[in-house]
C-alpha cells in the first residue's frame, strides 16, 4: 500500500514536470509568433513605406495573416510527424524553426535598404513561423492533453493557453518596457528589432527542456498502419468537421479580444498607445490566470456544456461590448469590457486542446487535432485583424462586430449538437 502510494506520487510528480517542461516550449513559441503583432505599430514603415497608417497595418496584418494560411500544412506535417516519431520529436523540430523565423526578422534589412526584397523576406520568415506553430498547437495540445492526470485534465491541460497566453503577455510586457526605455523614433528604428533577439534567445532554453520530455506514445501505437495518415484521418471525419466548426468561432473571438484589441483601442477608440498596451497587459494577465478556473470547471460541468457557455455568451455579448469599447475612452472602463470578453472566451481556450486530443485515437490525435485547428485558425482566427481593418477602411467597421458573433453562434450550434467528449471520447479510460 506504502509502495503504491509513493508509485503514485512519484507519477504525478512526472507528469507535472512534462506539463512544465512543453509548457516552456510553448510559452517561447508563441512569445515569438505574437510579438510581430504587438511590434507591428512600430515596424510597419520599415517595409511597407506608404503614408497612411492603416495602409501600412493592413499590409502588416496580410502578412501575419499569411502566418496563418500555411499552418494546415504545418498541422499535416508535424501531425504526421508526431503520431509516426513521436511527439516529443515533433516538438523540438518546431521550436527549432521558430527560433530561426524570429532571428531572420531581427536581422531584416529594411524597405529604404534592399526594397521589395524586404518585404519579401520579411513574408518567407512569417511562413516559416507559420508552419512552426501549424505544428506547434497539435503536437503540445495532444502531449499536455496525454500526459494530463485522469479526472483533472481539464485543469492540467489548460496549461497550454496559460503558456500561450503568457507568451503574448510577455511579449506585450516586453515591448511596455521598451516604451519605457526607448523614444517612439528608436523604437521605429531599430529598437522593434530587439524582441525578436529575445525570443530567438528563449528557444534555446526551450529546447533544453524539451529534450528531456518523455514521450507518451508507444512504439506500438506509432507503427500501426494509418498512424499519422490522412486516409486514418478520414475515418474520423464527423470530429474533424466538428473541430473546425467551434474552432472558427473560437479562434476569431480570441484573436478579436487579444491581438487585434491593442490596434482597436488605438485605432478607433482612439486611446494613446501606452494606454492600449497598459489595458491589454493587464488584461492578459488576469485573462492567463482564468485558464485553469476554467479548465477545472470542464472537470465537473463537461467539455460540452463549457463549449455551449462560449457559443452563447459569445453570440450574445460580443455586439455590445465591441460598441461600448469603440467609444471608451477611461483605461480603467476599457480593462473591464475587454476581461468581460476575455471571460466569455475563457470558456473555450481553457480547454481549446484537450476537448480535439479527446475526439481522435492516439494514432490519428496530432494530426487530427493540429490539422483540422489548423485549417479553421488559418481561415478565421489569422485573418481577424486584416478582416477588420479592411472594413474599418471601408467605413463599415460594425459589420466586423456581426462577422463575430455569426462564428460565435456557429460554435453554439456545434457544440450543442456534439457528443461530451469528456465523457465519450477515446481519453476517458486513459490513465
């Protein structure tokens, strides 16, 4: 019984280790991935030299949105990848090339430089970041979601968005701290660069951490004969179809309230730059400490019913708190409405990973999950921002607002009509 007990604790003690340990991993590649985002303000000029401002986002914002347009492919590659050599492998090749998209962009000569060469290159480096993290959400998704403790892997899974999250949060406190040190005028030329030294810097120590990750696959399971295979895909279509569906809804509102929401509050509600960094660090904060409150409330209510809490509250509020920002004007009024969207998405990013590792066999659950993600991210949730900002050129921003909550009720629908896979699906017997 003594045996037993210490057995037990000693496999915890392991697990938690290999949630921290990927968790590293995925905090430097999305550190790496959102930081242009959060930059964009300041090196927007340096490669696309036009004289209005939103021009010059909108063309910043193509080229994130590109980011996103090859991540199936990278959702095939690395999901291939990970149920054939494992997942741990898939990992360290990931974070491996977004060290070296990051570490291109920091040494990029500009537009008045080299000319369209720049961004050119600049668009080559933001492809390559995008197959990275294609492959980067599947393969940590089904490894946290696997190695997760039985009947409390809502919890222990949701440590994937904290760690994504924070990887925004850091590059967002990173760049108030160069506000701080550096004027507007070095920022624009050269001080942008600096965050992606740092980031290049991190995955150095991310792939230390990894490399002593064990993997949660058995030789067994990767030999078999539609592992990592798109015709063994296929023999899940219903679940990749529903993964796309909440994901469309799900992707675009996260986007919506934490990349797109700095250029929101500068932009249109037209707070300074300082302020809107200040509101949404804040907000990412509290927003990355929500994650397991609500990946622990999954363990009790079921992943279905926290999916339908997201459609709803999703199609209903997303209308008005939209409106009532683009007119804010206090910082503090602002922190509110946009933690009141960030709570409503709570919903489904806290258990975003697990609730698509659930619907897939461990030979297919990489590839089904990085893949099918990978698609509704790409369509939806990278072009939040270019979408957005070519209406708000157009003059017609609020049909951005109604563009949301359509993909809001979308999820609810899907959601409502889906089995609980946390009570179904092919991890509920795992130990």
């Amino acid at each position: 019984m003594k045996e037993d007990r210490f057995s037990r604790a000693a496999d915890q003690r392991r697990r938690i280790f290999a949630i921290v340990g990927a968790s590293s991993g995925n905090l430097v590649e999305w550190f790496d991935f959102y930081i242009y985002a959060f930059c964009a303000i300041y090196f927007a000029h340096a490669f696309f030299p036009t004289g209005n401002p939103t021009t010059q986002l909108m063309n910043t914002a193509g080229v994130f949105a590109a980011g996103f347009l090859v991540r199936p492919i990278g959702g095939w590659f690395f999901g291939r990848l990970a149920d054939r050599h494992g997942r741990r492998t898939a990992m360290l090749v990931s974070v491996i090339m977004m060290c070296t998209g990051s570490l291109v962009i920091a040494c990029l000569p500009t537009y008045a430089t080299i000319g369209a060469a720049a961004p050119a290159l600049l668009l080559v480096a933001r492809l390559f970041q995008g197959l990275s993290v294609g492959g980067e959400y599947g393969t940590s998704a089904t490894y946290m979601s696997e190695v997760a403790l039985k009947g409390r892997r809502g919890f222990f899974a949701s440590f994937q968005y904290v760690t994504l999250i924070g990887g925004q949060l850091l590059a967002l406190l990173v760049l108030v701290i160069l506000q701080f040190l550096l004027s507007t005028e070095e920022l624009r030329a050269w001080g942008w660069r600096i965050p992606f030294v740092i980031g290049a810097a991190m995955a150095i120590v991310a792939l230390y951490l990894r490399r002593s990750l064990d993997e949660t696959t058995s030789a067994q399971t990767r030999a078999r004969e539609d592992a990592g295979t798109l015709s063994g895909l296929l023999k899940h279509k219903r679940a990749v179809l529903t993964v796309i569906g909440f994901t469309a809804g799900g992707s675009l509102a996260f986007y919506t309230f934490t990349t797109y929401m700095q250029k929101y509050l500068v932009n249109t509600a037209g707070m300074s730059v300082p302020a809107a960094s200040a509101v949404m660090t804040g907000a990412l904060l509290v927003y990355m400490l929500l994650q397991p409150l609500f990946g622990a409330l999954s363990d009790r209510i079921g992943r279905r019913t926290s999916m339908i809490w997201f459609g709803a509250l999703g199609t209903l509020c997303t209308v008005p708190i939209l409106h009532a920002l683009k007119e804010v004007t206090n910082p503090y009024l602002a922190f509110v409405l946009v933690m009141a969207a960030l709570t409503i998405v709570s919903f489904y990013t806290s258990i975003s990973g697990l609730i698509k590792s659930e619907m897939f066999p461990p030979e297919v659950r990489a590839l089904g999950v990085g893949l099918s993600y990978a698609i509704a991210n790409a369509i939806f949730g990278g072009t939040a921002e270019y979408v957005a900002l070519g209406l708000k050129a157009r003059g017609s921003e609020e049909m951005f607002f109604w563009y949301v909550t359509g993909l809001c009720a979308i999820s609810l629908i899907v959601s409502a009509r889906m089995a609980d896979p946390s009570r179904t699906g092919y991890l509920k017997d795992a130990d």
